[in-house]
C-alpha cells in the first residue's frame, strides 16, 4: 500500500473516531429510548425515513447509527422537517460518513461553525452551505 492511501486511511480513521467520540450518533436502540418507541417500530420507521432520505446512517461495528441531531425537541423528537433538503442536496456525491464528515466539519460558509450545529435554528444556512459544498465538487 503506497504511503498516500495508507496516510487517507489513517485520517478517515481518526474522523471516524471523532464523529463517533462526539455522542451525536446513536443506535437505534438509544433513540428508541428517547422517543418512548418500540423498537422494531421505531427501527422500522428509520429506515424507511433513511429510504425517504430523511435521515442517515453511518455504520459502525456492523450497526446503523442515526444522528441525534436529526430530531427536534421541540416537535416531539420527530424528524427534522428540513433535514431531508440538505440530504438530498449532499447525497448526490457523499454516502452517510461523508455527511457525518461534513455535518460535524467548521464550515466557511457558515462562519467557521459546524453544520450540525446550526442545522435547529439556522437551516437555511445551513441548506446554503450544502448547495455551495455540492458547487464546488460537481462538475459544471
């Protein structure tokens, strides 16, 4: 393995851990509890949002991991109704890591802060920034 995919390797390794070190991802067992749900419901219902592309996943350990942030409080823990605009903007050019990558990076567009950050009380923002993301790495 030549020395430039063996440093990549090791920097999405070390990003993995960070994401994951951040607590904003979490198995659907966990958000289960949060939402007061059954499981294989609730379990159900993710993955048809995910389909929907609603929301998304990383996996980790054989296991999807939804983040928390995808969820608003103040709506009874439902799915953040303009989420689903930035997924479908990002997804075109990255999986779900690439959104955890970029939902958790400083953003320039957004001031240096991250994505995920803002995304409750700035969502046009943060939908800004997704469309200049896709911008600059889409051809034309």
């Amino acid at each position: 393995m030549a020395r430039k995919e063996q440093r990549l390797e090791a920097t999405l390794a070390r990003a993995k851990i960070e994401i994951l070190a951040g607590g904003h991802f979490l198995t659907p067992d966990c958000l289960t509890l949060r939402h007061d749900g059954e499981l294989d419901q609730f379990t159900m219902s993710l993955k048809q949002a995910e389909a929907n592309r609603r929301i998304f996943s990383v996996e980790h350990q054989g296991q999807p991991l939804y983040p928390d942030y995808a969820f608003s409080e103040n709506q009874g823990w439902n799915l953040l109704p303009g989420l689903a605009l930035v997924i479908t903007t990002l997804q075109p050019t990255l999986d779900g890591w690439g959104m955890a990558f970029w939902f958790r990076s400083p953003n320039s567009f957004l001031g240096g802060k991250r994505p995920e950050d803002h995304l409750h009380q700035e969502l046009e923002k943060v939908l800004a920034a997704a469309r200049e993301e896709i911008a600059k790495t889409m051809p034309g």
